[in-house]
C-alpha cells in the first residue's frame, strides 16, 4: 500500500501536484495548510490531530492573539466556511491607491514586466510594461515612474513581499531613473496586503496565496491553474521563440495580478460590513465546560473517567488522617542528579611574577575549574564531577593574573578518555553511538565531534607547569 501524500512547497514544480492534492482533500490531512512546517504537523500528530477538521475545534480565542499565524483558527474558518479576524483591522488609503505586480526571474535577479492599475476620474486605467533583456530593465522602470508621477499622491498597493524588494533593488541599480525623492516616498508609504492579512484575518483557504484568496472572492483568471512558476516558463519560451502570444499571456496574466490584488484590498474595507465575517472575541466554545453530573454515552467511560484522577490524588493530594500518616516518597519520578565534588587546592605562594619578574604580588581571588570524568567502582561506572578551586595571584606592577595549578587539558578527564578509546578500539563502535551512550548512560552532552577529539588525545596529556619563581 503506497503512503499517504505529504504536501510541501516543492509540489508546485511536480506532474503529480493535482494528483497528491486530491487524494490530499479526500483525507483532510494537515499537509495542505500551506504555513504549517513539518516539526508542527508532528507535534500535532502526538496529540492525536491529523485532519483539518480534528485541528479546528482546538482553537481558543486569547487576548493577546494577533501576532503569530494560527493554524487551528485557519482549520476553522475552513470548517465553517467563513472569513475570521482577530481584533480590528486598520486598513485605509486616503491617496490614490495604485496596485502594481511584478514579474521576474528570481534566479537571475532580473525584472521582466511591470503591471500597475488605478483609477483616474472614475475610469480604470492599466498600464503594463515589458523588458526585452536584462538591459531593457532601466527603460522599463523609467516608464513606470513617469506613469507613476502622472497619478496624484500615488500609493503603491501590492501582495506579498516581492514588489518590495523589486522597489529596493530598482532604487539602488538605477539611481538616475527618476526623482530621489518620488521612489522613496513611494518605497516609505507602500502597502503590503499581506501583512495586513497575515496572522489577523483568516480566509476559510489553505493558504494565504494571491490565487487562494482572489479565487475564494469571486475573481478568476483566464487561464486556467496559472502560477508564477508558469508565467517564468512563458517568460524562458518568450526569449527563445518571440512568440507575440506567449507576451501577450504574460501581460495579460500580470494585469489580472493587480485586479486581484484591488479585490482583496476591497474585501479588507468591506469586513466590518459582511455579515459573513466572524470576529474571534465573539466565539463560544462547541463543549462549554459546566459543572455537574456527566452523561457519558457508554457505561464504561463513567468507570475511565472516575478512574482518571487515582494518580493524580495518589501524587499531588495528601490528606493527612493521623499522626503516623507520610506522604508517598517520589523517589520514582525525581531526576537523579550527580553531585559537585568541591576540591580546593593549597599550593605555595609563588615569589615572584611569571611576566615582569616582579615580587610585588597578592592573592586575587580563586578560580574555579570544572572537570566531567568517569568514576569506575566495584558495582560499576557514575559519573564524576569534580569542581576545583585554584588560588589566582595578581601583579601590582603589570597587572597580570596567573595561578601555579597543572591539570588535563580541556574540561574532560582521563578516565572518560579512556573509556571513549575503549568504545572506538576494541568495540569498534561509531563515534554517534558513543555519543548517545555518554548522553542516556551517564547524561553527559556529547556529540561525534567531541568522541573524536577526545579519542584522538593522548590519555596521559598534560599541560606543562607555569614557569613561576
């Protein structure tokens, strides 16, 4: 039996996209929520979610909602087929909007067609323009500017985060193009529908995408399943063949770009308005939490759920019922932890600086140095921690700090060495399952690359003594 379809950003590029989609749908799985990543989705799994539909009924409404995408709230606004928000949304233009799309070749940083529509004296106007090479790209932008002054307090509209970097990166390679001043206006007042959209107003779609919500609001486009990727595929065959049709198509495709984005911002005006808009401060939950005497639909779920709360009085309540009464010990469920052996070294003060020479000094102070080593016993091997306390001195004269204490280098012993070179040698085991035994056994943070710095050390490596008088 094949495995289920998983959904990700690469399907887009396959044959088999509507395929896996379809079969997608048929098991409502949580694949086709476009924002959820692959470490969420397994998350969910471990608590049992695995439909849209399971997801959408673990959403509740919070205060300080708004500021991170919600996956459950999006499972519900495509559970009950209805637009939510969450808190109000601030969306106005008192300027002339003008939505603008771009398309380009992100591969070679290069623009190709530049879309913008607004309205002049109750008419639609669209403009479009096209660049034949990547040195026909400056024309283009020039074009658009001097249609863009022609427009009064003109503010740049658009959907998603491409048109901006597409207004950065005009600005810094055609400096000259036009006005300074116009394309930082312009840059500073435009308008990213997205980011309105984005973590505040839930379309009942699987993604946030152009083509979702524009479609979910009655928009169409003339060609049927049309996407960017398809658009850079006109482009490529544009370039080989010149084919009139083909620019057309990309024109075309780039103009109905901006009367989507026009719908969807007119759709943002609107919310207040449509009574098909929900606002999350106004849910109820579908199980409100009462008190009282449950009707359990099975006999044998009164007896579950009366034994459910058997641990928790067994670990959290104690009543006391007479003087010999103790609570339960929770030794079971206490993590060990290995005790810090404290060892404070005395040697003899130095006479003199190992820097300047001098004899001018004084005690500043301990240093203290941690060693992780292995402890080997009768009845086994622990782990052993050993903090040691070394006397620091300080020169009055240059002012350096030093100590006389030699001890392993780094912060590991011989004996962990040793049993790391055991591991490698003669058990021949891999340097990763040396690791992992060093982190379950004795819980010590390891990894391959400290088993094979350490292995590779010499067990009887030791620093030299500091040179002192």
């Amino acid at each position: 039996m094949a495995p289920a379809p998983i959904l990700n950003k690469h399907c887009a590029e396959c044959q088999f996209a509507r395929r896996c989609g379809r079969i997608a749908k048929g098991t409502d799985d949580l694949s086709l929520l476009s924002k959820m990543t692959k470490k969420e989705r397994q998350r969910f799994h471990e608590r049992g979610i695995f439909t849209v539909t399971q997801l959408s009924y673990i959403f509740r409404h919070r205060r300080r909602a708004g500021k991170k995408h919600d996956h459950a709230l999006n499972a519900l606004a495509i559970r009950k087929n209805q637009v939510h928000i969450i808190g109000k949304v601030n969306w106005t233009v008192s300027s002339t909007p003008v939505y603008i799309d771009v398309e380009g070749d992100p591969d070679r940083r290069f623009y190709c067609c530049v879309g913008i529509e607004f309205k002049a004296a109750g008419a639609r106007i669209q403009r479009s323009f096209w660049a034949d090479d990547p040195s026909d790209e400056e024309r283009m932008w020039t074009g658009c500017l001097a249609a863009l002054s022609t427009v009064e307090n003109a503010t740049l509209v658009h959907y998603g985060s491409f048109e901006t970097t597409f207004l950065r990166e005009m600005k810094k390679r055609y400096p000259a193009a036009g006005s300074t001043a116009m394309v930082g206006r312009l840059m500073e007042t435009s308008i990213n529908l997205l980011a309105i959209l984005y973590a505040q107003v839930y379309f009942p779609t699987y993604s946030s995408s152009l083509k979702d919500v524009a479609q979910f609001l009655g928009f169409s486009w003339s060609e049927p399943a049309v996407s960017g990727l398809m658009a850079l595929r006109w482009r490529r065959e544009w370039e080989s063949s010149h084919d009139p049709a083909l620019k057309q198509r990309l024109v075309t495709y780039n103009a109905e770009d901006c009367i989507a984005a026009e719908i969807v911002a007119q759709a943002l005006t609107s919310l207040s308005a449509n009574p098909n808009v929900v606002d999350t401060a106004s849910l109820k939950r579908d199980y409100p939490r009462r008190f009282g005497k449950i009707d359990f639909a099975l006999p044998k779920f009164e007896q579950i759920n009366a034994a459910a709360r058997w641990d928790h009085q067994r670990e959290k309540v104690y009543v006391r019922t007479s003087k010999r009464s103790r609570p339960r010990p929770r030794d079971a469920v206490r993590k060990i932890k290995c005790a810090v052996r404290t060892i404070e070294v005395f040697e003899k003060r130095p006479t003199c600086c190992p820097g300047c020479r001098s004899t001018l000094i004084k005690i500043f102070g301990h240093e203290a140095r941690v060693i992780y080593d292995l402890k080997i016993t009768r009845s086994g091997i622990k782990k052993w921690i050993v903090r040691y306390l070394v006397p620091r001195y300080i020169c009055r004269r240059c002012g350096k700090t030093f100590h006389k204490f030699t001890s392993e280098p780094g912060k590991y012993g011989l004996t962990i060495r040793a049993y790391i070179a055991y591991q490698v040698v003669e058990l021949q085991l891999s340097q990763m399952a040396v690791a992992r035994s060093l982190a379950q056994i004795f819980n010590i943070p390891a990894s391959g690359e400290m088993v094979n710095r350490l292995r590779s050390m010499r067990p009887g490596a030791t620093k030299g003594p500091m040179k002192v008088c």
